[in-house]
C-alpha cells in the first residue's frame, strides 16, 4: 500500500532549510508579511462590519399607511367606468388630479387648494423644527436620513415609477431613467461626500500682510441659512421634489417645496415616504413639507405669499421665464438669495468628422422623445454639418415611423413614447410645425396631437421629425417642451456653426460630437451655455458638477455638487490669534486723538511698504523710514 506523503507548508519548508543548511528564500520574509497584512485586514473588517457599523433605519409601508398602490388603480377602474375625467374637480373649485393617459380622474373630485392660513401654519413648523434640527443634529445624522431614503428608493424603485407615471404620463423606462437613476447619483454622491464639504475649513494663508500671517488665523464655517424655498417643475415629480430636500436638511435648513399642480397626487405620496425617513431616524417630520396652490389670480395670493414671504432664506426655482419674471418681481421686497433654472433649447451638434450615425441615431432619438420630450435638458435642435446630414435624417424618419404610442401601465404590449402631461400646448406646437413648413422646413413625421383608440381621452402629441428648420422658424427659438425632433443644416464653417448653436434666448445644456478633440473642445468654449457633453447625452450623470444655465439665457445659480450645499449656507468667515496671549493693539500713532497728522501719515505709509514690500531694498528702506519719525 503506498502512502501519500504529507508535505509541509512552504514556509515552514524555508525555516528547516534556513536552520539546517543556512540557505535563504524571499518567501521565508515576505509570506508572514503578506499573512499579517491580510489577518489586519479582516479583523478590521469584522470589527467595523459587526461592532460599529450601524445599519441604516429602513422604512416599511406596512398597512399601506404610505400609499396603497392597489388601491388607487381599484379608484381608476371605478372612475374609468364612470368616464370622471377633470369636470367635476372643476365644478367644486378643487385641482383636478388626472392620468395623462387616459384623461380620467386619479381623485375623482381633484385636490383642495392649499390656503394662505395653512400655509403659514406650515411655515410656522417647519421654521421650529428646523431650528431644533440645526441644533441636536451632526452631518452623520442627517445624511443617514438620505441613506434610508436611498434604500427605500433601492428596495420601491417599481412602485415609484408606477405612481410617476400615473401622474405625468411617462413611461416606466423614462421614468426610471429621469427620476431613479439620477436620484440615487445625487443621494449617494451626498452621502459619500457632504461631510468632507461642509466641515469648517481653515484658510491655507490668512493674509498678504508681513506681520498678520505670522499670528493670525482664517476659518470659514458653514452654517444652515435656516428655512428655504423650492419652486419646481412637474416634469420629474418624485426628483425634482427630492433634489432641493437633500442639500437643504443636509446642510441644516428646513425646506418648503412647492411642486406644480398638475402633480400633487404623486408629490403628497412622496413627501409622506420623505417624512417617514426623518421619523424612523427620530426627527421631527414637519423639517420638510409640500406646499400646493392654484395658479395665482386677483383674489388669491397664497401663491404670492409664498414667495414674498420674508421667513425664507432662498429660493430654487425651476420653471419658465415668464413665472421666473414674476417670482423676481416678488423676491424684489425680501432679498434673498435664489437660484432659477429655467429650461433650454440644447442643442446637439453633429460634425463631419463623426462617423457612426447608427449609433448616434439612438442617442438623439433617446434625448428628444424621452418623456414625450418633457425634458429641461432634452434634445431641442440637432444641427448636422453637411457630411452626416441627409443619411442621419433618413435613419431618424424609418425610426420614427416604427414608434408605438401609449402607456405600460394600462396595456402589456411594448410602447415607446407616452403621453404629455396635459393637452393645454397642443394647438401651440401645431401652429410651431405649421410655421416652420411654412418658413421652408420639411416635416417628415408627426407634427399633430394623436387621438388613442384606446385612451380616447388622454393627451398625446404623434413623435415629429422636422427638417431642414432655419432661423426663420419659430421653432428654432422657442422651447418646445415637446415630441419634436428638429434638424438644422449645419455650416461647414466652426465660427458659423458655432453662432448656430449661440442663436437661440436659451443656453441651458449643449452636445458635441465628433472626433477631432481639438474642434470639440473648441466648439465647447464658446457655447454659451451651462453645461456640454463631448461625445455623449444623458448617459452620464456627474452629480459632483454643478448644474445650472448660462447666466441671461436659462437663468443663474447652480445647484448640485460642492456649489449646491454650499449656496445653502451661510459662509461665514472667522479670524483669530494663533497666539492666544498676543494681542492686536492699535499704534499710537494713528490711535485716537491723533497728535499729529505727518507723523501718523509717514509711519502707516512706511508700514504699508514694509509688509507689502517685494524686495528686501524696498523692506531696508521701509525700515528706515520709519525709524525716522516726521514731524
């Protein structure tokens, strides 16, 4: 019977060859390093895994007592059936609360505009907790409120989706791709990184001074202004409801949010899922709220109270300029600071240098009708130089032609373009694709409302190619906010390229494509707009970057990244003695009564040249001087 011999380790195999031979390996001194090291490591590991990491609080739903999804498609079926549309909310003067889909009612007699006394009984708590907030909380405490909202967002992405889509029209994808996506970039980016950028921060040079920086000291602190203000869109209702919550509690403040009326059914839902992650965590829900109205008119001006109200500290707006025109008007009386976004008509340039127009195609097609076009940042004018021009709009109109209109929560068959939030635009951008036949541009697909024979009362716009637009289209200026994709000849010159692209009264977003980066970057210089992508759109969101538009054009301010929770703080900046026991002291020179105004002009003069001096002559002279009194 043969026996199998049992070896020895390596390394114990090294030490009898060391001690009995005197012969050395490299194993023999690098394996027990190797062997600690990793030891360290997963001691470390179970220590910080099991003793002090504390698991983030999750919140549940449990009884429904957030939303009750089964629920509320039962109270559609029932509305569907009795054909409720917007009607009877608008008999008893509430907000009509309807699918863009279907047309009928998701609260069949609509929501109950918000009063100025409940307004400001909202104010009012949430200017007390946010006070308490400021003062009990740490940046730890807060941003493991956005990490319970970031797995709850991880764990509910289904259903979230489900009731954006009910309430704007959307389609799942989109939804997933405008609100989900970005959502969890903009949480997680917070999460990892807030403290870093809100810790006091000290000066790397106190002062120019000869003297001062030798003893003095710099800081800057970052302090919550206290409540703020949000005015956004109904485009993104779960995100652009979330965006201004997460640097706002993060930074210590209390937040109002006023979401559009077309969207308060899916922005109350998800308030309460906000609300609930400050409660599991022990905080006091009311440090966040929603705030809804009616459009302002003569005899209600809750809306106009909300942002003249002198309690808030900023603003952040997103919408158009004509309500941009009027919240300036109001913020006039307070003062404060604010940031406005306000929509664009980005552009998406397409050189001759590019060659993969199969691919590009799915990237415009993606930019333009996402959201049925709804998109701040979408695809508004694609300008093609002359190469690329006609086989790109050729592939743009078969793909268009094969694009399926609907909805994915009603139906089960593949769709890929859903509705528009309302039909209030829809004789607009008729009129926009008639004008622009009209001024020589060529329509190719679309370019009408659509009437679904199966959602007969729902608000869909047909997916529109238009070609050959030129400067005389209207369409070329004005945001269409819509499913028309519009191509621009571009010249073959860069600077009149460029002042295409410059031509519009917007300058929010802009891409670039193609394969001469020096052309790319310098096209990129001289947009004028907020924000360009080389050679990409919408795949990559950078939630480092601030986001925001070419000042004059869409607005001014950012948010997003360091300048988003830093532009929510009061920036305050403190200097001190690094040596406590020295003490500033005025000269008794220039100390009040001043005996003599020679003498007290000849030694600050000469003391200014000593401590600002650039040479060591310049300092001997200064030097000098001052031992030498003036009377």
């Amino acid at each position: 019977m043969d026996f199998v011999r049992d070896e020895s380790p390596q390394l114990e195999m090294d030490i009898i060859d060391l001690l009995q031979n005197g012969k050395f390996s490299f194993s023999l001194m690098i394996k027990p390093i190797i062997y600690t090291l990793i030891m360290s490591y997963l001691i470390k590991k179970i220590i910080t895994d099991n003793i002090f990491y504390h698991k983030p609080k999750t919140i549940s739903n449990e009884n429904n007592k957030l939303y009750n999804l089964q629920q509320i498609f039962k109270e559609i079926e029932k509305n569907t059936a009795q054909n409720i549309d917007q009607t009877l909310a608008l008999k008893k003067g509430n907000i009509p609360s309807v699918c863009p889909m279907t047309g009928i009612a998701i609260v069949a007699e609509g929501i109950p505009s918000m009063t100025k006394p409940q307004l400001i009984d909202v104010i009012e708590k949430t200017e007390k907790s946010q006070k308490y907030w400021k003062k009990t909380t740490t940046i730890k405490d807060r941003v493991a409120v956005l990490q319970t909202i970031y797995d709850y967002l991880l764990a509910n992405q289904e259903d979230i989706v489900k009731i954006c889509s009910l309430d704007s029209g959307k389609l799942g994808i989109d939804a997933s791709l405008g609100e989900i996506l970005v959502s969890f970039e903009k949480l997680k980016w917070t999460i990892n990184n807030a403290e870093k950028i809100l810790k006091t921060s000290s000066a790397s040079a106190s002062s120019e001074h000869l003297f001062m920086k030798l003893y003095k000291g710099t800081k800057v602190q970052y302090e919550p202004l206290g409540l703020v203000s949000a005015v956004v869109s109904w485009n993104y209702p779960f995100h652009n409801l979330l965006n201004p919550i997460i640097p706002a509690i993060t930074t210590g403040n209390g937040v109002i949010v006023k979401c559009s009326e077309q969207v308060i059914f899916s922005s109350s839902i998800f308030m309460k899922i906000f609300k609930e992650a400050l409660i599991i965590n022990g905080h006091d829900p009311d440090l966040i709220n929603l705030f809804y109205c009616l459009p302002p008119s003569a005899d209600d001006d809750v809306c106009d109270y909300f942002t003249k109200c002198s309690k808030f500290k900023h603003l952040t707006f997103i919408g158009s300029k004509q309500v941009a025109s009027q919240i300036l008007r109001n913020l006039s009386d307070v003062i404060i600071p604010n940031v406005m976004e306000l929509g664009g008509k980005d552009c998406f340039v397409v050189l001759d240098s590019w060659s993969d127009i199969d691919m590009i195609s799915s990237i415009i097609m993606r930019g333009t009708f996402q959201s049925s076009g709804q998109n701040c940042i979408g695809i508004e004018r694609v300008i093609i130089q002359p190469k690329n021009y006609d086989a790109l709009i050729e592939i743009l109109h078969q793909r268009i032609k094969t694009m399926k209109i609907g909805s994915d929560l009603f139906a089960s068959e593949a769709v890929d373009i859903g509705a528009m939030i309302s039909d209030n635009r829809f004789d607009r951008l008729e009129y926009l694709v008639q004008d622009a036949v009209k001024n020589g541009a060529r329509l190719l697909n679309g370019g009408k409302r659509y009437n679904h024979p199966d959602y007969p009362k729902g608000f869909y716009f047909e997916p529109t190619l238009l070609v050959d637009v030129n400067d005389k289209c209207l369409i070329a200026h004005e945001e269409v906010f819509g499913p028309i994709l519009c191509c621009i000849k571009g010249d073959s010159n860069i600077q009149k390229l460029i002042k295409q692209a410059n031509s519009d009264d917007f300058g929010l977003g802009s891409s670039i494509f193609g394969s001469d980066e020096n052309t790319m970057k310098y096209i990129a210089d001289n947009l004028e707009t907020g924000n360009v992508a080389l050679n990409d759109f919408a795949t990559y969101y950078p939630s480092n970057l601030p986001f925001g538009g070419y000042p004059g054009k869409s607005g001014y301010g950012k948010f997003g990244g360091s300048d988003g929770l830093l532009g929510l703080t009061n920036q305050k900046s403190i200097s001190y003695n690094k040596l406590s026991f020295f003490k500033t002291k005025i000269p008794g020179k220039i100390d009040y009564p001043i005996k003599n105004n020679r003498s007290a002009w000849w030694f600050i003069k000469n003391l200014n040249a000593l401590s600002y001096a650039e040479t060591n002559c310049q300092r001997i002279k200064a030097i000098f001087n001052l031992c030498r009194d003036k009377k």
